[in-house]
C-alpha cells in the first residue's frame, strides 16, 4: 500500500511541475504579446507623427526628397530616421537630447 500512495504523490507532484511549467510559458507568451502590442502601438504613433512632419516639412520644401527631410529631421528635431531596404524604416535614434525635448512636447 505504501508504494501506491509514493506513486500517487509522485504523479501529484509530477501534475504540479507541469502545471507550474505551464503557467511559466503562459505568463511569457502574455508578456511577449503586450511587448509586441505596446511596440506596434509606439511604432504607428511614430508613423502618425511622420505624416505631421511631412506636411511641415513641405511648408518649408515645395519637393518632397527623403534623404533631404532625413537631415532635416536630425537638424530640427535631433532624430536620425531608419532606412529599411531603402525605405523608411519605423525606428529611430536620437542625436541631439534639446533638439528631440522639442519633438516630445510638440508631439507627445
């Protein structure tokens, strides 16, 4: 009888690793698709925001040229874009922290 009621606790204790294990990849998977969301959301802001800056832009260019309104991102709002293949690309980095301060307040 004791060795039934050993294999039982063992099973038990084998449902309850598993169990936890299975929690683990849940809460994971859970927090990957908030990271995932929470990044496509920041993403479509930037590209939001871009379709402003586009239109200021050409207040001041009357021809629209990328690589022109990549440097003059970096010059006015201290933004360097991210190219993609050639394409503009949804990220980008900050070169000047006062220049960028302006971007956040204009546009946050």
């Amino acid at each position: 009888m004791g060795s039934l009621q050993t294999q039982m606790d063992d099973n038990e204790n084998y449902i309850k690793k598993m169990q936890s294990l299975v929690d683990s990849v849940i809460q994971a998977d859970q927090e990957a698709i908030e990271a995932f969301h929470s990044d496509r959301k920041r993403r479509n802001g930037f590209w939001e925001t871009l379709k402003k800056l586009r239109v200021e832009y050409q207040t001041e260019h009357t021809d629209f040229d990328a690589y022109a309104f990549e440097e003059w991102m970096a010059d006015k709002y201290g933004i360097q874009l991210n190219f993609v293949d050639g394409y503009l690309g949804g990220d980008y980095q900050v070169v000047d922290e006062k220049k960028y301060l302006v971007y956040v307040l204009k546009f946050k």
